[in-house]
C-alpha cells in the first residue's frame, strides 16, 4: 500500500507564499508523473501543476509565473512553492502520484486560504 502525505498548507495573506510538500511511502518501486490538483467551494477538482520523473513540468495558466512544483526522487517527494498568492487560489490542494505497476494515490489534502 502507498501512502500520500501532504503538507504546508495554511493562512496567508494575499501576495505571500506558502511551500506545500507531498511526500509519498510505503512498498513502492517508483513513481512517474506526480501532480497537483486544487479544488475551491463548489467548484470542480482542477489540475494546475504536473512533473515527469525527469523533471518536466507543466502548469496552468492561473498559476504559471507565480508557482513553482519540483520533486526529490529519492525521498520520493513533490513540492509547490506559491508565491504571490491570491484569494483566488483559496483551496484545498491535493497531490496525485502515478506509481509504476500500482496506479495513481492520493493525497488527503491540505487547506490553503489566502485572505486579509
């Protein structure tokens, strides 16, 4: 079983920064794509971010130029460093992580709530 613990979510206020980690364990060989979802109050889940296991990345266009996800391999870890946040992105955030031969997890996500 893999496990998807996400971390760093919390108050802040509008033009500031947060670093949220996921970090993924249990038996797991490895992992390709892992990714960043939001969702907002009575809104769809949304995709906003993305890295390959070789460190391509994609992002949406809401955030591109302010967020920036990244991953360690080896401690089998993605990270989201918000700047210049903005009540729009107000959201619970969850990480998704492909692995090789077992499918996608999940995290339980974490509150992220930009406000003055």
């Amino acid at each position: 079983q893999v496990q998807l613990v996400e971390s760093g979510g919390g108050l802040v206020q509008p033009g500031g920064s947060l670093k949220l980690s996921c970090a993924a364990s249990g038996r797991l060989f490895s992992i390709n794509a892992m990714v960043w979802y939001r969702q907002a109050p009575g809104k769809q889940r949304e995709l906003f971010a993305a890295i390959t296991s070789r460190g391509s990345t994609n992002y949406a266009d809401s955030v591109k130029g302010r967020f920036t996800i990244s991953r360690d391999n080896a401690k089998n870890t993605v990270y989201l460093q918000m700047n210049n946040l903005k009540p729009e992105d107000t959201a619970v955030y969850f990480c998704n992580a492909n692995v090789i031969l077992m499918g996608d997890y999940w995290g339980q996500g974490t509150q992220v709530t930009v406000s003055s």
